[in-house]
C-alpha cells in the first residue's frame, strides 16, 4: 500500500461516507413530509370525505418521494460497504476469510462485493 493508494482510498471513502449522509438526511426531510401528511389524510377521511376526493395524490406523491429516499440510501451504503471491503483487504492486508468473518457474510459473497468495488473505483 502506498500513500498514494491511502489518500485516494481515503478521498473515496470520504466521498461515499458524504454520499451516504446526505441521503439519510433526505430520508428525515421525506418522513416528516410523510410524517405531516398521513394525519390530514387520516382526519378528512374521518370527517367524512369520500375516498375520491381524498387529497391521496399529494400523499403518493410524498409517499413515492419516501420510498425513492430509502431505496437512495440503500443503493449508498451498499457502495459504502463494497468499498470498506475492498479497502480492508486491498490497503489494510485482510484476507477474504477474516474480512467474511468480521462482516458475517460468506468469502463468496466478500470476493464477489470486492470485485465490483474494484470495478467502481477503477
């Protein structure tokens, strides 16, 4: 390992870990949305508002933002992972067996994520 290697490594993690925050923040300001909007829907239906005529499109729409936020989220912590691996057994010298057993997941699965990291980064 250089450090050469370290500081792109580390400017990537950085990059990811960034990444990652600001979609987690987007989940919060998605969920309050959401979080807002669920008690008026449920009120006017109490008041006796047909179900045509709920304001649902607005809820949908809040919805769907929500769950674009989640899979947002998701799709960053799997890249974030993928390239802590790579990372551990590239830079820091773990094996695939240490690395498998320190994130319980099998050696296949650790090869298979490592590969497309190097693949991502390169």
């Amino acid at each position: 390992m250089t450090t050469t290697t370290t500081k792109q490594t580390d400017d990537r993690l950085t990059h990811l870990v960034e990444k990652a925050v600001e979609a987690c923040r987007e989940v919060e300001r998605a969920a309050r949305r959401l979080d807002a909007g669920l008690p008026r829907l449920l009120e006017a239906r109490r008041q006796g508002l047909p179900v045509a005529k709920l304001p649902g499109s607005e809820m949908t729409a809040v919805g769907y933002e929500f769950g674009s936020a989640l899979r947002t989220v998701h799709a960053s912590l799997a890249v974030l992972r993928r390239e802590l691996y790579r990372s551990a057994i590239d830079d820091d010298g773990l094996t695939l067996t240490e690395m498998a057993r320190l994130s319980g997941n099998s050696r296949q699965r650790v090869a298979r994520q490592v590969q497309r990291a190097r693949e991502e980064a390169s």
